[in-house]
C-alpha cells in the first residue's frame, strides 16, 4: 500500500523558467520539481552533451597518474582489480582495454561472490604475487580494504585507490586514493559511479589537453551501461555520460555489446536507459551472481565475434536460471506468509530459508519491500555461515537499525537504502526481535508513489511526448515523468496479448483515453466498468506505418476520493495490535467490530460468494458501511477463527472462501475479540 504524493512546485519559479529559456510550461515545471532552477544548471542538463568537470579536482589523482605512468613506462606487471557487479566489470574491462591500448602490462582480477565475497581479500593479493604483479588498481572498491592493502604493500606490490563507495575513519595504506567523497575532497561532482571514476582517470592519464569527446567516443558505451547498473543521479557528469553511451551501444565497435545486445532482443530498437537497467544490465548482474563475471570482462573485451556471442548467450541463460531461482525463492516466501501472516506485519520484515541463493537475495528483499512498503530483509541460512541482504523504503536508514544489531552479526555494510551481514543462525532470532525493538524508537515513514503533476486528460497528446524528451536520458534523480490522471471512470476493460495484458478505456468529462495495464489479466484486475479510478501514468508513443500515435501506461491504480491518510493509520493500528504494542483503549475501541458490522461483512462476502482480491479493495467495496480497514482485518480474522471463512492471503493475490457452517457462531468465541476487549479494559 503506497501513499501517493505530488511533487511540490514554485508556479513562479516554473513561469520564470518557461520565459527565460523558451520552453514549453510543463518541462519548467519538471525541472523545477527536480530542482533544476538556476539558468547554469539548466543550460548544463539540457545541452551539456560533452563536458566533463576536470578529472583533476578529485583528491589523489595526480599520485595515481604518476604512480600508473611509471608502471606503464617500467613495464610492470598491473592488476585492475574489479567487482563482480554491472560498474565493477564494466569499470574493470573499460580501464583493462585502456591500459592494454597504451601498451601497459596489464591483467584484471574479479572476486567470486561466492567464496570471496566484495573486494579486495588475501588469497587474492597472494595470488596476483605470484603472477609478479607490482601494482594493483581498484575499481569500484578498495576504499575499505585497509588489510588488505597493507598485506599488498608488505609484499612490496603498491596499490592505487578507485572507489566511490564511502570511506570508513581509516583510509588505506595506498599509493593514491581518488575516492570522491573523501572529505578532503573538493571535486565539483561527487555522485560519479566506479566506472565513471575508472572513466575519469583515463581521462588524466591522457593528460591536461586529453580529447574529451575522442575519450566519450571509445568508452562511453561501458561507462553508460555501468553508471545506469548502479543507479547512481542521471545529472551532472552522469548524464553527458549515459548520453553519450546511449548513442553508442546500439552501434558499438565491441562485439561483446553487439552480441548481449542482439542476444537480449533489443536489436534494431532504440537503446534506452530503461531496456538498459530491465534487460542488459540483469544479464551482466546475472554473470556475477552465478559465477560469470571473468567471462562477461571477458566478453566485453574480445575481438572474437564467436566468443562474444557465446558469452551472451550464457548470460541470457544465466539471467533465465537467475529468475527461475528468484522465483523459486519467492513462491517459497510467499507460501509462508499465507501460513504466517504476522511475517509482513513487523515493522521490517525478516524472512529466511534455508540455503537461498545469496546472489538473489538482494533482489528478493526489494521485491518484497515494493510490495508491502516497508523494509525488508531476506537471510539465508547455511551451515558455513548466514548472509543477508536488505532494502529500504525512502526516509528510514536500513543500516542504522542493522548497525543497532551489529553485536549480534558477524560482519555488516551498507548505506541506508541497502545492507549485507553475516550472521550465525543462533542469533536470528534475537535479531529481528531486536531490529524492530529499534524500528520503535524512530518514526517509520510511509511507502510513497511519487507523482510529477497532475494532468487534465485533455492535454494529452503525441506533441506532449516530444516535449518531455528534451529530459531525457531518465533514471536515477531524473526518474520518467509521472503522471496522475485523477478521477477517471472505467468504460471498457480489453483484453490484448493472449490475455495478458488489459487495454483500458478512461473517460472524464468528454475526454476518453486509452490505456496499456501490462502485465495485468482480466481475473486479477480488482476494478468493474463504472469504477473512478486515480491512474499513475507514463507517456510514450509508438510509431507504426509512419503514423505516430500516444501510449498511456498505467503504472499504479487507486480508488478515486481514497482517505489514504485514515486507511493508514487503521492498518499500522490493527498491525500494532497483533505484534503486542501497546496502543490506547480508544485505538481499541476504534477495532472492535460490532455484530452488526460482523453482519454487514459476512452478507456481503455470502452475496459475492467469497471475494478474491485485497483486503484494500474489499474494504473499498464496503466503504457504504463505514468499516474501518482495521475493524475490518478483525473481522475477518475473527471470521478465519470460527471457521466461517478461509483466508489465503500471499504477495500476489488474496482468497477469502466461505466455509460450510453448521449452526450458530458465537462471536465471543473469537480469540482476537476477546483479546480487543481484554486490552481495552487494561488500557
């Protein structure tokens, strides 16, 4: 459940914007809403498509320049040591195929996940010593890996620091750290990716009067896909990157982009920031979770079409197996909270199985925030060890409360929107008594959906879309446009691609639209013909035979006139009640159903035959009998008590069956009734 929102705008501001630099009202708006206002920034996010601030002004990087510059001079053996993400392999084969251009003697070193884990670690560092290595280059990591580093250096190998993950109150025993949010650190732009470091850093190898635009040209593909891989703002630095990216991977000189390319089904379509983070980047991540992050480098670099196509079709498969083993994983979770509702009733959901895969977790854990709204953790338990990984909703800091917990952990990071511990299986328990002990002392914020504007249905058109393409590339701090089209009836539901999709039609006023719900059946859809409906919405528009023509993409749906604010409040009232927090007798009394509205809900659910959707539109169904969502949860539960229905309700879909019921029910049978009132005498 998400609490829509809509973006604050200065109308002034907008205006002012719209004049000065001619364009169009709803694009100042946006920019205003992005906070994009003075005439500088402006100009620089719009059409700022080949500066780059000055690699220099990043701390450390003329001893790394000079420190590499002598290795390659000296012809000593240099490890680029990478990470087995999107930015790590993309870091690692871009400044890899740039040293190897410039004659160094080069190699490149990927960790497993499985086995070794995130950066730099000993048997690695012993390895790289007996293949006579000298000099060590971090991308994507090594801000942390003070042992490490030191273990290197007493071997006498120097190591030269990239990274762009914060540093801990110890730097590194390096030759050079560029870490751009070191606090000594007076770079103009900090929010660069590894890659766009690594990127960076060529750029002051080639020196003061280095060719910007040539260097674009031969590496912006790599540097693109990394940068949108990890999500980092699509403004500034960022940005003139992915655009320059965005041109070159659909015609890339790298047959290894080429081939994930067309082995991703992307060939002959516009590359986007969009297919780029839902379908290339899942391929390269897949590699990385299953062990195949040596290849895909591999891949990225070879000049063997052959090669390069092989390597694809292996990650394709991989990314299959990956989706396969996240569902897997998901089912089973699911499965456990139709048995075990309070699961998702905690303030962070903790959930564990074991021997998950721990390259999926991740995934798994956001999965399961964006569905309930509220952090989430997914642990597997293992014999040699329980890792974990987290993910967490805007506003409340996931690795503070797991910090909280961290005498009860192994080993722990992260930054406040995700974490990964380890943990012994004795202590699980504990743990997540203890990090929702800590979820009290802090307010826990409400899930958001985010939209731009609103927009009149009338003002929708193909001419819109081709305004709002002077923001793109979109992604992370310049996310696609989001609108609301409110108070919108439901005049027709059709079915499209084998009844996987839903083509809706939407009118008001005398305005009818259509629109694309993907992903969507008919059976599943919770919404009648005649419904208003707030719908979030994107906007694109497709061509065919020449003929240009709007698409509206529904994202999210809501009843129309929804108190979202009061249906919140009663759920968080009702979830308080069952985990035993304690709560006022009024908050008591606001729960307890009378047998009347016990009545209303069981007539209701009799004449319908059970129901099959959620609680929420259920309660929306109802909203004529003024039932709270909270009463209404207790209802039903006292229904499921005295075996007068059967509730099945999972991440996906919600069951409510009646049950064949002899005689009378008496309501003061109910366990959760009868606790409400023992409550409510105490309070």
């Amino acid at each position: 459940m998400k609490k829509w929102t809509v973006a604050k705008l200065n109308k002034d501001r907008a205006v002012a914007i719209s004049t000065r630099h001619e364009l169009p009202m709803l694009i100042a708006m946006l920019l205003d809403i992005r906070g994009i206002t003075d005439d500088e920034a402006i100009n620089d996010f719009l059409y700022n498509d080949s500066v780059l601030s000055d690699p220099f002004d990043a701390k450390d990087m003329d001893k790394a320049v000079d420190r590499i510059k002598r290795a390659i001079e000296d012809f000593e053996m240099i490890c680029v040591y990478g990470d087995f993400d999107a930015d790590g392999v993309t870091s690692t084969a871009l400044l890899y195929s740039y040293l190897e251009a410039v004659g160094a003697n080069v190699m490149f070193y990927i960790p497993a996940r499985e086995g070794e884990g995130y950066g730099m670690n000993k048997d690695a560092v012993n390895l790289l010593y007996e293949n006579g290595v000298k000099l060590i280059i971090t991308v994507d990591n090594g801000i942390a890996a003070v042992e490490e580093i030191a273990y290197a250096k007493s071997l006498g190998i120097d190591t030269v620091v990239t990274d762009h993950h914060v540093p801990n109150s110890v730097l590194p025993d390096a030759k050079a750290i560029v870490d751009l949010h070191r606090e000594d650190c007076e770079s103009s732009f900090k929010e660069l990716s590894g890659v766009g470091v690594a990127l960076k850093l060529v750029m002051a190898i080639e020196g003061e009067y280095s060719d910007c635009e040539q260097i674009l040209e031969n590496y912006s593909d790599l540097a693109c896909l990394g940068t949108v891989g990890d999500i980092v703002p699509l403004v500034g630095d960022n940005r003139v990157i992915v655009k320059n990216g965005l041109m070159h991977i659909g015609n890339s000189d790298r047959c290894g982009i080429n081939a994930l390319v067309e082995e991703s089904g992307l060939s002959n379509r516009k590359i986007t920031t969009g297919n780029i983070s839902f379908t290339l980047v899942p391929r390269i991540n897949a590699g990385g979770r299953l062990g195949l992050s040596k290849k895909t480098v591999s891949m990225l670099l070879t000049d063997d079409e052959e090669i390069a196509y092989d390597i694809a079709q292996e990650l394709c498969e991989d990314n299959t197996t990956r989706q396969l083993i996240e569902k897997e994983i998901l089912d089973d979770i699911n499965e456990r909270i139709k048995r075990n509702p309070s699961i998702v009733q905690n303030r962070i959901i903790v959930v564990c199985g074991e021997n998950w895969h721990q390259g999926v977790i991740g995934i798994v854990a956001s999965r399961i925030k964006e569905i309930y709204g509220k952090p989430s953790i997914v642990i597997s338990i293992d014999d040699d060890g329980c890792r974990a990984s987290g993910r967490s909703v805007k506003g409340f800091s996931l690795c503070d409360a797991v910090f909280a917990c961290s005498d009860l952990l192994t080993q722990f990071g992260g930054h406040p929107m995700a974490v990964g511990f380890g943990i012994v299986r004795e202590n699980i328990k504990a743990f997540i008594d203890a990090i929702n002990d800590y979820a009290k002392t802090v307010e826990m914020p409400a899930h958001e959906l985010e939209l731009d504007c609103k927009l009149n249905p009338a003002q929708l058109s193909v001419a819109l879309v081709d305004q709002l393409s002077l923001l793109e590339p979109y992604g992370a701090g310049n996310p696609t446009p989001l609108f609301g089209l409110y108070n919108m009836e439901i005049v027709d539901i059709h079915e499209v691609g084998g009844g996987k999709h839903l083509r809706l039609s939407l009118a008001r006023a005398d305005v009818v639209i259509s629109a694309m719900k993907f992903s969507t059946t008919k059976e599943s859809f919770p919404y009648y013909i005649g419904d208003k409906v707030d719908c979030a919405v994107t906007l694109d528009k497709n061509v065919y035979n020449n003929v240009e023509s709007l698409s509206v993409i529904v994202r999210d749906m809501r009843f129309s006139a929804l108190d979202e604010d009061a249906l919140l409040y009663s759920k968080e009232t009702f979830e308080a009640f069952c985990r035993g927090d304690v709560i006022s007798r009024e908050q008591c009394m606001e729960l307890l159903p009378s047998r009347e509205e016990f009545a209303v809900v069981y007539r209701f659910l009799r004449k319908s035959d059970g129901f099959k959707h959620s609680v929420e539109v259920l309660h929306k169904r109802l909203n004529s009998a003024k039932i709270s969502y909270g009463k209404l949860r207790v209802i039903l539960e006292s229904m499921n008590e005295l075996s007068l229905v059967e509730i099945y309700e999972g991440m996906y879909d919600t069951s409510i069956k009646l049950c064949e019921v002899e005689g009378k029910v008496n309501l003061d049978d109910s366990l959760i009734i009868s606790k409400l009132k023992e409550v409510s005498e105490n309070a």
